[in-house]
C-alpha cells in the first residue's frame, strides 16, 4: 500500500495522501485519494492504467460523458470523483443519447492499437479490415484452448458461418468494450459518465448487447439512439458470447449454461 500511496502523491505533486477504501470489482478495487489542501481523487490499479487513461480521455473526447484523467502510469490511474450511483435505471434515455454520441466516433479499422485484459483473459485487439475476422478470431476463436472442448466444438462451427450473421464492414464505432450497468454512471435521470472501459473499434451494437447481457434496454434508449439494421437480435447472441465466454473463464462452469444458450439461440 505504501508503494502505490507514494506513486499517486509523486503523480499528484504532493507530499503525501491518505487512501480510503472506495469501491470493489471482481478485477481490481478502486480507492479514495484525499490530499493535504482538500482536493478528491479516485485512483485504481488494474491491467494497464496508461491504456484505460487513454480509453477515458478518447470517450470524453468523442463528446461521451466520462472522468477526467488526473494522471496516469503503469502502476495507477487517477481520476476525478464523478456525481451519482453506478446502473442507469432511471436515465435510459439520457443512455441512448450518450452511447449515440460515443458510438458517432470511428476510426478506420476494427480493433484497437494495444491489446488489453479482463484479469487473466487477453483481449486481442489486432487491427483488421473485417469485422467478421476480428470477431470471429479476437472474440470467439481465441478461447478455444480454455473452454470446455464440447463447447469449443460449437464455437468453432459458429465462427466458420459467422459471415452469414454479421457484416463485415460496419462503421467502426469507438466501443466501450465493457457496458455492463455497474460501469454507467447515473444521477437525476441523467448519465454523468461512462467508467472501467475496455474500448477498441468495432460494431456498434456489441456495447447494445452487454447492456442487455444482464439487464433490458428499453424504448427510452432505443428512441434516443439510431436506428438499428435488421437481425439486431440474432446479432445480439452472438455478440453476447463474448462476455459469456469471459466470465466462463473467469468465474467458471456456474456460466457454461449461459454460453450454451447463446450459442442455441445461434441455431449453433
């Protein structure tokens, strides 16, 4: 603790600050950074720190409601304290405009420029011209080796039709990567900021399909964001396998039977 409170005061200009528990993840916690003259900082570890500043400053750059990066390194990321309570119960349509504005940031390739992780999951970003491609080896293919091989099987039978399902060359939207409703902020039906991101470029709809992994969307959002194309829906199970798969790995075989039934909604 005394190595990681040294960093944020050297990043802080700082004598010295007290640390006090804030908030725990399944990957990493997140503690409160008081200073000696009164100021309130958040500073989390996790697997890159640098890299998710540089997530953060994108998606507030995009015009998407987000933290401010304080400072950064490969030790610790600090960010202003944001107003309001994690889920977005109550500002769907705030939500929808927001993702919106996010999702109206592209790049030229589907990926990103560095690799990131979920704890000991890899998630390969290399750039790609094909949206199927990207998906199909970075998000389906790469957990072969660590799923159970009667699901790897279905898998692999799903990535070799996948063109049939997905297009191959969407905008390519700057992702959050990580929308679950713990990692929406929320106040007064308003969204006051997008946190803990895992953002590369990609189609639109995968952050749609986290949001609804564990929760429902409802008409406020989808009247306040665009239009979707036609076959969102079967699109949204297989866009769901990816968080599926993660927590598998991660958390084990208790989520084997929600990839199981993506992979039937699939037809797979």
């Amino acid at each position: 603790m005394n190595d990681f409170q040294d960093t944020i005061a050297q990043l802080l200009g700082v004598e010295r600050v007290t640390l006090s528990h804030f908030a725990s993840g399944d990957l990493s916690s997140v503690m409160r950074v008081d200073t000696h003259d009164n100021r309130h900082f958040i500073a989390k570890g996790g697997p890159a720190p640098a890299l998710e500043a540089e997530m953060l400053r994108l998606i507030a750059a995009a015009g998407a409601p987000a933290p401010k990066v304080v400072a950064a390194n490969e030790k610790v990321l600090i960010i202003t304290q944001v107003d309001g309570h994690s889920g977005f119960s109550g500002a769907q349509a705030d939500l929808g405009r927001a993702l919106a504005t996010l999702h109206a940031a592209t790049g030229t390739r589907f990926g990103f420029g560095d690799d990131y992780a979920f704890g000991k999951v890899a998630i390969i970003n290399n750039e790609t011209d094909s949206w199927v491609a990207f998906w199909r080896d970075h998000r389906l293919l790469n957990n072969i080796g660590d799923i159970p091989p009667a699901i790897g099987r279905r898998i692999e039978k799903l990535a070799g039709n996948l063109a049939e399902f997905l297009p191959d060359n969407p905008p390519a939207a700057l992702l959050h990567g990580d929308l679950w409703s713990g990692n929406v902020m929320s106040s007064s039906g308003r969204v006051t900021a997008f946190i803990d991101p895992a953002s590369y470029y990609g189609h639109c709809e995968v952050d749609l399909a986290m949001l609804n992994l564990f929760g429902s969307l409802d008409d406020a959002f989808y009247g306040n964001y665009p239009a979707l194309e036609p076959g969102y829906r079967e699109r949204q199970a297989i866009y769901s396998l990816w968080p599926a798969l993660v927590h598998l790995r991660l958390f084990g075989s208790g989520y084997r039977s929600m990839v199981e039934g993506f992979l039937s909604r699939c037809g797979y």
